[in-house]
C-alpha cells in the first residue's frame, strides 16, 4: 500500500511540475477587437412611443436595407413607430455613415440617452442610460429606440 501511494505521489508531482513549465509555445493570435466606447459614434434623438410594443435588447441591429429596416420595424404595434424610425434612418444614413438601432426601454420611463459600444465581440451595443427617477407605475409602457450613426465600413 505505501509503495502504491508513493508511486501516486511521485506521478502526480511530476505531473504538476510539467504544467509549470514557459508559455513560450503560447502563439498569439490576431488582437481581438477592443470593447467599450466608440470614437466618433453619435446617439440620435431617441424615439418613444406609448404602446409601441418591441422587445429591449442591447445587441444593436444594421440598418444598413430596407429588408433590415423592415424586419427591425416589424416588432413594432402602431405604424407610427415604423415611420419615425424609417425618417431617422434615411436621414441619418444620408451621412453616409453605418446606422444601428436597437430597442433600448420598453416601460414607465423613458431613458434620458443612450451609449455606443462594442462587446467583447465587436458587436454593437446601444445602452440606454440610467433614469434618475424612475416611476413605479404608469396606464401604458412606453417603447423607446435608440438609433446611432457609426463610422466605418461594414
């Protein structure tokens, strides 16, 4: 029994001693894309709309065609969302600048604006900033979409 535990022991040091050795045959790889802020993205004007209906979600949508428009728009109860959105669009996209858009609240409150990022991805985000007050009840949510223009290319 002895000469099974030491020979036990004896393995499992080697064992842990191997795992200590150099990084050195670590390759690194391409740099993955930096999450956080994007340089020169800008917030328009948010969009509310009371029963507008719409899932929230901070994975930003390209609204780049009117397939994706429609799709994006799609979610939405009254026409009158779907034209407010489909108006900031085509102005915003006449910058020739990438325009995402996400569903930021669906609620009492109405965010006061929203952030662009990347994930850790390099995905979109679209963030809604904190309400300073929130209501702890109302007759009807409130649907607000978040559209940014972005530079770059897709």
């Amino acid at each position: 029994m002895k000469r099974t535990l030491g020979a036990l022991f004896a393995t499992a040091t080697l064992l842990a001693t191997a795992g200590c050795g150099s990084s050195s045959s670590t390759v690194d790889g391409p740099a993955g894309p930096t999450a956080g802020p994007i340089t020169g993205a800008h917030v328009l004007p948010l969009i509310s709309v009371t029963g507008g209906g719409g899932t929230t979600s901070t994975s930003a949508t390209l609204l780049d065609t009117k397939a994706h428009i429609r799709a994006f728009t799609a979610q939405f109860r009254p026409p009158t969302m779907a034209g407010r959105v489909n108006a900031a669009v085509k102005q915003a996209a006449s910058s020739g600048q990438l325009v995402y858009g996400a569903v930021v609240a669906v609620g009492c409150d109405r965010p006061p604006g929203a952030v662009v990022s990347l994930d850790a991805n390099g995905d979109v985000q679209i963030t809604p900033e904190e309400v300073a007050s929130p209501l702890q009840e109302c007759l009807a949510p409130v649907t607000t979409v978040a559209l940014a223009s972005v530079p770059g290319s897709d």
